[in-house]
C-alpha cells in the first residue's frame, strides 16, 4: 500500500510538470507570434510596393482603430489607407482618413523625402491647431506703489514727502489660451497674487514712518498674446489689461527718529487696512515670453509689466478716528496705484482641432 501511494504521488508530479510546460511553452509561443493586425499591415504593405492597391482596404481598414496595433503601426495603417484612396482618386475618402490621422497624431508630419507630392499637399491642406490650451502657473512678483496724491497731516498741497521701494512676493494660478486665429491667442488667467509694498514717509517732529503693506488678491489679466515662429520653441508678445480683488490687507508703522540711531517711537501691531482700500482695482499690462514644446502642450516663462490704473485708496476713510495710524502714528495715506512686474513659468496642456483650409488638391 505505502509503495503504490508513492507511486500515485509520482505520477501526479509527472502529470503537474507535463502541464506546466505546456502552458509556458504557449505563452512563449504567444509572445513570439505577431498579431493578425500587425500580420496584416505587412501584408497591406507588400500589397502596396507591388501595386496591389485594391487589396489594402480589405486588409487593414478594421485593425486601424484595432488596440492590438502600436501608435507607430496605427500611423503606418492610416498611411496606406490614405495613399490607397489618393492612388484610386478617390479625394473624399483620402480626405477623410487624414483628417482622422491628425485626430489621432497632431503632431503627425509626412517624410517629405519619401512621401508622395499628392500626399505630402494633402496633409498640407489642413491646419492642426491648439484651439484651447489649459495650465497652471507660479511665479514671483515685484510691485512698487505709484502716488497719485500726497496727504501728510496739517498738509495737504499734494506736495511729495513719500519714497516708495520696490517690494518681492510670490503668485500662483490657472491659465487658458483661446485661439482666435492660427497664431493669435485670447490669454486668461486667474491668480492667486500675495504682494508686498514698501514705503518711508516724512512725519512732524524729525520723525519718518516706514510702513510695510502685505496684500492678497484674486487677479484676472486678459491679454492677446501673438505667437512668433512656428518651431518648437516659440516667442511670443501680449498686451491686454485686467482687475484684481482685494482680499486682505495689513500695514505694519513704525515711527522712528531721523537721527544718526533711527531711534524707534513707536511701533504697534499689525493694522488690518482692507476697509480703506478700494474692492475691485483695474491695470493695463504688456508682456513678452517663450513657449518650448513639450508633448502635447509646452513649457513656457512669461514676464509681465503692470500699470495700475486705480487709486487703491478710499477718499471717504482717509481721515476716520478709527483708524488709529493717524492718531497713534500722525500717518495719513497718500492716493496711491500699484506698479508690478511678473515673472511666471509654467506648463499649459493643448487641445487641438484639425481644419481644412483647402477644398481641392491640383496634382502636378
């Protein structure tokens, strides 16, 4: 009994083995043995080099969508496809499949040493164009505040006691190309933008105020941007304009001493200022950058100059006891707008449309 359980055991382990090859042997076989699509588009091919036009349709038009073709071998597919209607003079389909080989491939371009001229001006006959591209963005900016009007207190001839500088922060949004024409674009974007403005004015009593403003904003900058060149990297121009909404804003004051020690007087906390700014202020911009392609879409760094054409200021808070820089510091605002220049990268992501722009082929 023992020796014949052995010998059950053995057989089974023999038969496990026997099955197991045979799978693996399968598998193997599977990998090493084209697909029926890609046995066919050989033979499309061959058909085609011996003139046999009229067997490529028969033999590749299903597998041209097949998911067992690669990209490579789809492209080849609507090749053959479309040099074997344009062979047949057959326009309206030879059309037809170009338009779909663009639909699949934008970035698609015939071998102009070995394709055929009717085929190479087919191809030229349409336009592939991003008609909408979408990204993101980030960059940093440096704004400078520009006086419209200066106020001091017991003075207010608008003579100039205030010297602004030049103040750096951080930004980061959403951007979206409109093509208008094939090179000309409707440029929107949507920003959240922190800023920061510096400014000393002079006070009573030898003293000056330093004061440091930090804003937040949701910024909307329209612009028409023209693209130059058509390689892969590209420069382009923008001019356009926008609005910002003030989020937030706070001061900090110091009042210090004009003397050798720049003695501090007095320094507070923080003041929340967002009730005396105006909510919704305007700019006009004008731009400048590059576009590298990348994909289907392209890496660019845009700069930008913004000139403010809004007095940020609220004429009708200027002077309120509430607001305790006139009372604690002897500061009074000056009607102020905002100068900035922008400097963002980013990746926008192309959504292409395929267009004919010809209605007849003249074969030569």
């Amino acid at each position: 009994m023992f020796i014949k359980n052995i010998l059950q055991k053995k057989r089974l382990k023999n038969t496990i083995v026997v099955f197991m090859s045979f799978v693996c042997f399968g598998q193997i076989v599977a990998q090493n043995t084209p697909s029926s699509c890609s046995q066919s588009l050989k033979e499309a091919q061959k058909a085609y080099e011996k003139g046999n036009i009229e067997l490529i349709k028969s033999k590749i038009e299903n597998c041209v969508s097949s998911t067992e073709f690669s990209k490579i071998e789809q492209m080849q597919a609507y090749r053959l496809m479309i040099l074997s209607f344009l062979y047949l003079d057959d326009q309206k389909n030879a059309e037809k499949w170009m338009n779909d080989l663009l639909v699949f491939e934008p970035d698609y371009k015939p071998n102009k040493l070995l394709d055929p001229i009717e085929y190479i001006k087919l191809y030229e006959s349409f336009n592939v164009i991003p008609w909408i591209s979408a990204g993101l963005s980030i960059g940093v900016n440096a704004s400078r505040a520009r006086n419209v009007w200066d106020y001091n207190v017991g003075n207010s001839d608008g003579n100039n006691t205030t010297k602004n500088s030049t103040g750096f922060s951080i930004n980061l949004g959403g951007v979206a190309d409109f093509n208008l024409k094939k090179k000309l674009f409707l440029t929107t974007e949507v920003q959240l933008v922190t800023r920061a403005l510096k400014a000393e004015k002079a006070a009573f009593s030898n003293s000056k105020i330093t004061v440091l403003e930090s804003q937040t904003l949701l910024e909307v900058p329209l612009s028409l941007k023209y693209i130059i060149g058509d390689g892969k990297l590209k420069p382009y121009i923008r001019v356009g304009g926008g609005i910002n909404l003030n989020l937030s804003s706070s001061q900090s004051l110091n009042r210090i001493k004009d003397d050798e020690n720049a003695t501090v007087e007095y320094s507070g906390p923080a003041v929340d200022v967002k009730s005396s700014r105006n909510a919704i202020n305007t700019f006009a911009l004008v731009g400048a950058g590059l576009m590298f392609k990348i994909g289907y879409g392209h890496l660019f760094i845009d700069a930008r100059y913004q000139y403010g054409l809004s007095n940020l200021v609220k004429q009708a808070g200027r002077y309120e006891t509430v607001n305790s820089r006139l009372t604690s510091y002897g500061y009074i605002e000056d009607d102020f707008a905002i100068n900035s220049v922008f400097i963002n990268t980013g990746y926008i992501y192309s959504f292409y449309k395929v267009k004919k722009v010809r209605k007849k082929i003249v074969s030569e």
